[in-house]
C-alpha cells in the first residue's frame, strides 16, 4: 500500500520530527493534528491522488513489477476566501504487512525541493521547503514524482494522501490540510516477468546423478530444470520448489547440458543464459579425458567428404569406438570390445548426412570424446 500526507513543516513533516503522519497501517494518524504542528482535516480543501503510467499518461489500476509510474498529488483550497501561497506534503509506499512498497524515485528538477527519509518500517518522501501554489493566488497545488513498484508477487499497493495548504504566517492556525480518498492499485500477474536465475552450479556428481544448485529469485513460486546430452536437440525437463534440485537417471560417463527457469505468478523468465555443463562419472573407476588427450582426432574437421578417426593406445588394451549424431543415436560402430595393440589406429567415417557428430572411444579405463561437423 502507498500513503501520501501533506504538511507544511518547513523542512518536511518526519525530518521535523513528526515521522509519518500519512494515515498509513504502520501507525501515522492520518492528520497533522500533532504538537507544533497544524489541526485537524479541512473539507474546503480537496486533494486527489492519481497514478498513472509514464507511456500513456492514463490512470491505472494495475501496476507491472518494478515498472516505474508517476504519481501526482493535487489540492484545490479555492473555497478558502483567504490566500494560501504554499504546501507541503509527505508519501510512503507501503505492502500489506505494513512494510515499505517499491522505491520513490525523485525528479531530477525537484532534488531541491522534496527528499526521502527514513521512517521506521518505511521511507517517506516529503517536501525539503514550502512549496508554491500552480499560480500565483489560485490556491491550488500539484506536486509529482515517480515511483518504482515491487518485485513480483508482492501485494496490493494502496496510496492515501493529505495535503495541507498553508498560509505562511509561520504558525499553525489558518491552514487547511486534507486527506485524499485512497486509491488501491494490484499488481498485474499478465504482464509480470519472472526474474532469470543466475549462479547455476552442480555438485554431487555421480554415475548417474547430478545435484544442481542456483540463487533464489523474488517472487519465485517454483522453477524449470531442463537438460540433454551436450550436441543431442531434445531436452528433458524437470520442475523444483526450491533453488536447488537432483537429477537423477542420467547416463554414466556422459557430457549433460542443463537450464533452469523461473516459475511465478505471471509469464516464467528466461532460462539463464549461461547454462551448466556436466560429465557424469563413470562406472568402475573409467577416467573422463578430451579427445586430444588420447589423441583422438577427427581430420579434416569440418568435413566435406569421408573424415578420417585416429587415435593412439599406450597399450594394447580391448577398445570400443562408435559415432553418434546430435540425436544420440548411434550410426557407425568401428570397434566393440575388440582387444587392439598399442600404436596408431584410424578408421573412415562413410556418414553421408550432414550434421553434428561425436565420436565415442573406451579404451582401457580412459572415455573419450570428439566431435566434428560434417558438411
């Protein structure tokens, strides 16, 4: 909820030492009514509060998340036969729970003239001098300024407002402040974009699992965990109510891409734009290499015609090798368990298809991966 008073302290009403007197839940009166300050409200003053949105200038009932909006204060003391040359006024933002709604946002042509300042659960911004009526003797006011709504899924905002025209004799008596009738604006869940999650990690990796973990978004009532083999297209999804998650019956001994998304009360963000890579961990002890470090290599790479699949065995040792296309299916198989000496083997890939391709290598206790691209 957003409350808004006038008073005609000189310097502002919580800076004078009068602390919020918007009429706001968080315990204000709701009048200026207080010692050395002024008496109770003034029909013959009408104040109206009005929201509306920077783009169209129209009033609006609903607010997007952390979009910014103007808010305008106006009063009209012209059934006052007597001149009042000045106001003042006083505004907070306030949720439900009484706590501080969104942030105000000062016009750079008024940094002189209104300020924020602390109160209690709150931040008011008020008036930092007097200010001027719209003309000279016309005995009415406006003042405006902006304000940034909360992030998503926070709750109603509610604006009150008094305002206070003052005659600026230097006391109390002759002016005449005002409340506003409140206007209760809600958040629209439509148009509401949910914050992207950042920080993606993994941690517990095991043959076959993988524990990820990300940092929390506002507003967040659940996320979107997707992933897939490293060059395959389809991806699996799974959903989490909490920043964290493990993903489970994933294959041993392969490279896995993963996303997350966030879930709230309007439209879901973006997955993050980074995503983690993971290799699971192998079965009995087989070690995860690059290609270059068995010395697999695809030639030439990217491949016009038949590319050429080399490698080197340390050892003589039983060597599987196979090729897979982004699918993850598999379209050439060289080697299945076949005992080979140690030195330089190569074979000749016959795929005719253009695409991305990986080539599989278990030799021994080392896994190995290459991809190239044929054209």
């Amino acid at each position: 909820m957003l409350y808004i008073a006038l008073s005609s302290d000189i310097d502002g009403a919580a800076h004078h030492g009068h602390g919020n007197v918007t009429g706001s839940p968080s315990g204000s009166a709701g009048h200026c009514q207080t010692s050395s300050c002024h008496g109770g409200n003034s029909s013959l003053n009408v104040v109206q509060l009005q929201v509306t949105d920077t783009a169209t200038t129209l009033p609006i009932t609903t607010y997007n998340a952390l979009q910014t909006y103007l808010v305008t204060l106006t009063g009209d003391a012209t059934a006052v036969t007597t001149a009042l040359p000045g106001f003042g006024f006083q505004a907070s933002a306030v949720l439900g729970n009484h706590t501080q709604a969104g942030t105000f946002v000062i016009p750079s042509t008024l940094t002189g003239s209104i300020h924020t300042y602390p109160c209690g659960a709150t931040t008011v911004v008020e008036h930092s001098l007097v200010l001027s009526p719209t003309a000279t003797g016309s005995n009415k006011y406006s003042i405006s300024f902006y304000w940034t709504a909360p992030p998503p899924a926070s709750d109603s905002v509610t604006f009150f407002a008094m305002l206070n025209a003052v005659n600026r004799d230097g006391g109390s008596s002759g002016d005449h402040p005002n409340a506003a009738p409140h206007v209760t604006i809600y958040e629209n869940p439509a148009t509401t974009t949910c914050g992207t999650p950042t920080g993606l990690t993994d941690s517990a990796v095991t043959p076959t699992s993988v524990r990820l973990s990300w940092n929390a978004v506002v507003g967040a009532v659940g996320y979107k965990v997707q992933y897939r083999l490293v060059a395959t297209s389809s991806w699996t999804s799974a959903t989490a109510t909490a920043n964290s998650t493990t993903i489970s019956g994933l294959s041993a001994a392969s490279e896995y891409e993963f996303g997350v998304q966030t879930i709230c009360s309007g439209s879901p963000s973006l997955f993050a734009a980074t995503n983690d890579t993971v290799t699971t961990a192998a079965v009995n002890g087989v070690q995860i290499v690059t290609g270059s470090a068995t010395g697999l290599s695809v030639y030439p790479n990217p491949a016009l015609n038949n590319p050429t699949i080399s490698y080197n065995l340390p050892s003589a040792e039983t060597v599987s090798i196979a090729v897979f296309d982004a699918t993850g299916r598999k379209v050439e198989q060289f080697a299945n368990n076949e005992f080979q000496a140690s030195g330089a083997h190569q074979y000749q890939s016959g795929i005719t298809a253009p695409g991305l391709y990986i080539v599989q290598l278990i030799s021994g206790s080392t896994y190995s991966l290459h991809r190239f691209v044929k054209l």
